[in-house]
C-alpha cells in the first residue's frame, strides 16, 4: 500500500506552493451586484485569492497545514511559515468576512467551501506551537461565520444532496465533524441521521462523468464518523450488502479519466483518489478488509502519478491525494 513519506508530502507542498498565491486564472464564486461589484479575485479575497477557485485554495491551505504539522523539517517547511505568517493574519481574515456580509452571498461555497473552510480550522487548532496558535486564532472569526451558516442552513435542508461534486451534503457533513464545536457537531449527526440513517442497497450508479466524490462511499465514510461502531456495521451491511461479492462492481473499478486538460473530466483523477480515501477508512467493516485495501490501492495508481501536469488538476488534486495517502 502506498503511504504518504515526506519527500512525498515536500513535492505536494511544492506544488501547492506554486498555486495558493497565483491569482489566475480564476472562476469565481461571485454575484455582481451592480457595476460596483467588479472587482479582481486579490480584492475580494485577500487570503484564498488563488488556485483557480476560492474553495480550492482553502483546501490548499489545509493540505499546507497538515502536512506542515507532520512534517515539519520538510524542505518547504519554511515556505509555508512564511506564507501562513503572511496571510493567515487578522487583518487579512477580517477581509474574507467582509466579503460574506455583501449582498448574495449567503450561499457563498455552500456546502464545500464551508466544510473546508472549518477543515482548515480544526487542522490549525492543532498546531500546538505560538505560530500556529497565531494562525488559528485569525482564522477563528471567518470559521465561526460558516460554522453559523452550517447551524442556520442545516435545519432548512429538507432532503441531502447525494451527488459527486461540491454539492454532496454527505462530503461536507464529514469534513465538518472535525470542527471542534458541540453545538454544530451534534446537528450534524442529527442531520446525517435523518438524512441517511434509512438507507439501504445502494446501486451506486456511477460515475458520472464530471464526479470527484462518489455518492455511495462518500456517503458510507459519513456514516462511519457519524454513528458509533456496532451500529454503523449494521447500517454499512444495509447500505452496501453486496461487497463480499464485488458488487456494485463500479466501486472496484478506477474511473477512466479521457482527458486531463479538461477541467470537468480531470474531476475523476479526484475520483479515484477520494474512494481510495474512503475504501481505506471503510476496509475494517467489510468481509475481506485486504481485498478492500488492494481495490483502494488501484484507485490510487490509477490517479497518484497525474496529481501534478495540467493547471486543471494541478491545482487541487494533491489535497484529495493526500486524503488517499494518510
């Protein structure tokens, strides 16, 4: 099995490096209001400027930070204090909150952007050295603005989206979990429950041509942070009763990705790497946990030598690689 070693971390960290602070090319997540409103991505954004999209660059972060905290004599270690120390700061944060006060932008990011936003809060709040105590406590302000849209939105979410993009209600609910606040914690949970706890024999139609995530893993790997050990057997033999015999037999399969200049069809490298994520979080609750584990492995060979090339994977598969890899 492939693990994450640290001079595989320092190339992810290079690369990373080598896109959080470049501002274009840029898709926007943003409503003009008026003429007023057109504005640069460096003016609206003074941190997450970069990265091709707002949530892209925060997931940059994170995948900055984690692998800062376990790695910490890494080559690029010093890069990434430097750019922490230059960006993660008060007055800089207080411009990313600024911008969600504007006029349309209540579903700013929603769900994925926030989930990741409050992902990047709780790696930071375990940094135990000054510095990073200094960087999550400027983070801490736009992290409690989303966790607020998560306890606002949450209850008004009649039905989950069960889809392999950023709208997936089940990827967010699980990066979310890590923010280490009670209140929104416990309606995640709720949520979760009602939206998923009834689930059963999932026929796992995918992928879908443009998919990162996929539904039904994404799904299990939510149930699993969500419900306590015994119970989520229970539920993931409900869910997907069929494994023992390979089937859904697509979730074995790496998707084929036809070509990576493509931004939507490079979203299946990411594919790949995020059910290797979840195979290998979810190998200890199936029959046989090493043919799980060789099914992971597959995915990521497929996809782990095309995390660095074209700007349109370039710059946000290295995050979902080391979602696989650690």
């Amino acid at each position: 099995m492939t693990h994450l070693t640290p001079e595989r971390a320092d190339q992810f960290v290079a690369i990373a490096l080598g896109h959080v602070t470049r501002e274009y090319p840029n898709k926007l997540d943003h409503v003009l209001a008026g003429p007023e409103a057109v504005r640069g991505p460096r003016d609206l954004h003074p941190v997450f400027y970069g990265s091709f999209d707002w949530h892209s660059c925060v997931h940059g972060y994170w995948m900055l930070a984690h692998l800062y905290r376990r790695f910490p004599a890494m080559p690029h270690a010093s890069a990434v204090r430097a750019l922490f120390d230059a960006h993660l700061v008060p007055d800089r944060i207080a411009g990313e909150c600024a911008y969600l006060t504007g006029p349309a932008t209540l579903g700013f990011e929603r769900p994925y952007g926030w989930a990741w936003l409050l992902k990047l809060a709780s790696e930071l709040a375990l940094h135990g050295t000054p510095a990073g105590r200094a960087w999550s406590a400027a983070l801490e302000p736009l992290a409690r603005i989303f966790a607020a849209r998560f306890m606002a939105f949450l209850p008004l979410a009649t039905y989950p989206i069960r889809a392999g993009v950023h709208t997936s209600t089940a990827f967010a609910v699980r990066l979310a979990l890590d923010y280490q606040d009670k209140e929104l914690r416990a309606l995640l949970m709720a949520i979760a429950r009602r939206w998923y706890g009834q689930d059963a024999d999932c026929q796992a139609w995918e992928p879908g041509g443009d998919e990162f995530l996929s539904p039904a893993l994404i799904e299990a790997e939510c149930m699993r942070a969500v419900l306590p050990k015994s119970e989520f057997h229970r539920w993931f033999a409900r869910f997907l009763p069929r494994l023992d015999q390979r089937q859904p037999a697509t979730l074995f399969t790496p998707a084929t990705v036809s070509d990576r200049t493509d931004g939507k069809i490079a979203h299946l490298d990411g594919l790949n790497l995020s059910r290797a994520w979840c195979w290998r979080a979810l190998a200890d609750f199936t029959a046989d946990p090493a043919d799980i584990r060789r099914t992971a492995q597959a995915h990521i060979d497929a996809s782990l030598p095309h995390v660095g090339g074209d700007y349109m994977g370039e710059h946000w598969l290295a995050t979902f690689a080391v979602l696989a890899l650690d």
